[in-house]
C-alpha cells in the first residue's frame, strides 16, 4: 500500500493524520468551555432555568470530546520521539520548556476543576461551580496560547542561539514566547474556535426549531449561537487580514504559494480568484483573476510590487497547489460564515429568526464547516511552511529519526484503523447526543403572551401530574 513511499513521506502522512484528527477536539472545546460559562453565568444571574437545561445538555457533549482531545493529543507527542527524533533534539531546549508549561498550567488547570464543572454543582455551590467552570474554560484558553506560543516559534523563530551540537538554545524566553507572528497566530485560532463552536450549537438550535419551531431551548441556543457568528466572522477576516500581512513579512514564500504568484508583479500583482496550479510549468492554468487587488489587499496600494516564487529557489519552495486550494477552503468557508451571519441578523432585526426555514437549514450545513475552515487553514500554515520544519533554519527532511519505512508504514496503518473505530465512535455518540433536546426541554412558546421557561416548567409539570391522576383516579383537580 506504502511500498513507493519514504519515511519521510510516511512520518509527515502519519502526523498530518493525527495532528488533523486532533486540532477539530481542542477547536471545537475551546469554544464550547467557555460557552458552558456563558451558560452557567446566565443561569446565576437570571435563574432562567432554560439556560440550566442547555449548561446540562452541552457539558455532556463537551466532556467526550475533551476526553478525545486529550487522548489523541498524546498520542502526537509520541511522534515527537519515535518519528522525528532529530527534531526533538534540535529544538527541545526550546520548545521542550513551552510544552511542558502547557501541561503543568493550562492542563492541571483543567484537569483539576473538570469534575468540579461537571458533577460538583449540588456538593460544592453554585458560587464554587461557577468559579471551577470559569477555570476550565481559562484553562483551554492558556492551553491554546502555550501550543500556538510553540508552534508560532517554528515559524518566526526569535530569542534564540544555536550551540556547538547544532541544538537551538534559549536566549530570550519573551521573545521566544512571544514571537513576531504568535500574536495574531493565537487570535486567528482563537476566533476559529469560537466560530466553530457557535456554527455547531447554531446547527443544532436549528435542527431541533425545524422538528418543534416554538421549543424554547432550542431557540436559546439558536439565538446564542447567531449572536455569536455576527460577531465572530466579521472579527475573523479582520484578524485573518493582519494575519496574512504578518505572514507576508516573515514568510513570504508562503503568501506567495496561497496567492498562486509564480511570477514576480513589478506594478502591481493580481488577485487569483481560482486557477490550477500548474507546478511544473510553474504558472496558473485557467486562472481567473481581478488585476492588481492582490496588491491592494497585502501592501494596500494597486500598484505596489509583490514578489513571486521566481524569488525563491526551487528547493524553498512549498507545495503551491496544496496550500493554494486549502487556502481558497478557508478563504470560501469564511465568508460563507459572514453570509450566514448577515442573514441572521436581517432575520433577527426583522422578527422573523425562528420563522426562516431555509436559514435554519442553511445553519444545519454549515454545522461541521468550522471544522473544514480549520483544517484548511492549519494545512496553508503547515504546508506553507515546508520544507522547513523550523522556518529557514531546519529542514524537514534533516528532522527524521534514523527509521525504516515499514516500521513507519505500519504504525500508520494502526493510526488509522484504531482512529477510525475509536474516534468515529466517539463522534457518533456525540452526534446522538446533539439530536436529543436537553432534558426537560420540550417546553413551547406559548400561543398568547410570553411568560418565562421558569413558569412555563411549572405549569407543564403540573399538567403532566394533572393527566397522570386523570388517567389512573379520575381527578384531575391538579389542573
């Protein structure tokens, strides 16, 4: 199955498999922990106990895939040794250090008040819940910022010396943490997540207002998660746009590669629209393009100069069709999310959010394209950055551990067998999860003037109890 392949090829298939089986868990539970914050402050403030339901409904979903999370994350790290020894050894002075502040802060973190957020509401108070349910969500936040700290600094490199052995050595932790793209890295991804997770509980608020339009839980969430896409998309390009101007400082064989420039544009370098690439020609067959807005967008003058990959040696090059089409994913799937967004606040400003069918089917697609926007853009920084495993200074392919190909090849048909059976499972109970209303939801807006969820709980169980003693006593005074 393998047999064509080197270890080098097999040792990055196998980690672009793990790593992307990974990120969708932590993107969609970053988002969603602090979502279950939102929910529980809510419930604190207002008593509203329609926001109770939907903090019960979705811990459940966030603790599997947390807990996927957490098992497919160590899994990479192993990698780190079995695959890519000589990258462990050159660079862990450095990033050694970050990682393991990852786990003794942000993962303690979360690991110590999770079974408080989760199952310690009625032993240790609603003020202690609310503050162990703030440190999780905390705590998935430091997670991110330690990762992306490690992963900025294989791209912009700063703050360091390299020693006699060729191992990249601390000069600087500030400006080896806080390296020139790790900023804009960690509110790109930031966002990402929440956009994720808001485009998830919107497809489920909608899923469960097409089956039952006046359930109250399922609105919440609905107008939550709209809210939050209204906010959060629009945030995104504007976060992504001095994302791409920081990358076009410090990588710009990258921007190149995402643009499609193979050529050089002395005055001024058009925006590729789509095109297939054509690396061996080197130019972009069929292109359809829109003159010089490329240049506008990245140096804001139509007429600036932008260098193309005819600057950049051919073995510097990164792999230009792959990070141009994941590029255009990302790109296409983000302004999907802003469409949606300005649908649903016309519908909001119009009083017609629970009543288009058609925005709520639309919500429901759009469901799992986080998940693909993310994928997408961790495949442009990633792929983008090669052949470089620390941008410029190591190459991949000096990065191997001395292993055979078999040996690579067959943990790598391990990986995907076990992910497959493990992972999908897990997906699958999470997707039941999400196709069940929260318990005790079910209650509707009633015809006539809106009470609140509270009253209206009351008023159906007493119905509930009143039919229940109709039923088996003939007295149905509980009406």
């Amino acid at each position: 199955m393998f047999e064509s392949f080197n270890a080098e090829t097999l040792a990055r298939i196998q980690f672009a498999f793990t790593v992307s089986f990974h990120i969708i868990f932590p993107a969609f539970s970053i988002g969603l922990a602090s979502y279950l914050a939102v929910l529980n402050g809510m419930w604190l403030k207002t008593h509203d106990k329609t926001y109770l339901f939907l903090f019960n409904y979705w811990k459940k979903i966030f603790a599997v895939a947390f807990g996927m999370g957490v098992v497919s994350g160590i899994v990479m790290s192993y990698q780190f040794g079995t695959n890519w020894s000589v990258f462990s050894d050159k660079t862990g002075p450095v990033l050694g250090p970050l990682m393991a502040y990852e786990v003794l802060s942000a993962f303690f973190l979360e690991a110590g008040f999770l079974g408080i957020a989760l199952f310690g509401r009625e032993r240790v108070g609603d003020k202690l819940h609310m503050f162990a349910v703030s440190m999780v969500a905390f705590g998935t936040l430091m997670s991110a910022t330690w990762i992306l700290s490690v992963n900025s600094w294989m791209q912009t490199p700063a703050g360091y010396s390299i020693n006699e052995l060729g191992q990249f050595v601390p000069e600087d932790w500030m400006q080896i943490v806080f390296n020139p793209s790790f900023p804009y890295r960690l509110a790109h991804m930031v966002v990402a997540a929440f956009l994720t997770t808001a485009l998830v509980v919107g497809a489920v608020g909608a899923l469960h207002l097409l089956r039952r339009k006046t359930d109250v839980a399922a609105r919440r969430m609905f107008s939550m998660a709209m809210g939050m896409l209204i906010i959060a998309a629009p945030l995104q390009i504007v976060v992504g746009d001095f994302h791409g101007l920081n990358t076009l400082e410090h990588q710009p064989a990258k921007v190149m590669a995402m643009e499609g420039h193979y050529d050089s544009h002395p005055e001024g370098a058009p925006l590729i629209l789509f095109g297939i690439p054509n690396p061996e020609q080197k130019r972009i067959d069929y292109a359809i393009q829109i003159p010089k807005v490329s240049s506008l967008i990245l140096k804001h003058d139509l007429n600036a100069p932008l260098a193309g990959l005819d600057t950049i040696a051919d073995e510097d090059e990164p792999p230009v069709a792959i990070v141009f089409w994941s590029f255009r994913i990302m790109i296409s799937l983000g302004f999907a999310m802003l469409g949606l967004a300005v649908w649903s606040f016309w519908g909001r400003m119009r009083g017609k959010l629970y009543d288009d069918d058609w925005l709520k089917r639309a919500a429901i697609v759009m469901g799992p394209m986080g998940f693909v926007a993310v994928l997408a853009g961790w495949v442009t920084t990633e792929v983008g950055r090669q052949p470089f495993t620390v941008y410029g200074l190591l190459r991949t392919s000096d990065s191997l551990a001395p292993i055979a190909a078999p040996a690579v090849a067959v943990s790598l048909i391990a990986f995907i067998v076990v992910y497959f059976f493990v992972f999908g499972a897990g997906t699958y109970y999470i997707l039941r999860l999400m196709n069940k209303l929260p318990e005790a939801s079910g209650v509707d807006m009633s015809d006539g003037p809106i009470r609140t969820a509270e009253k209206q709980i009351i008023e159906t169980i007493d119905i509930t109890h009143a039919d229940h003693k109709s039923d088996g006593q003939g007295d149905n005074h509980g009406i």
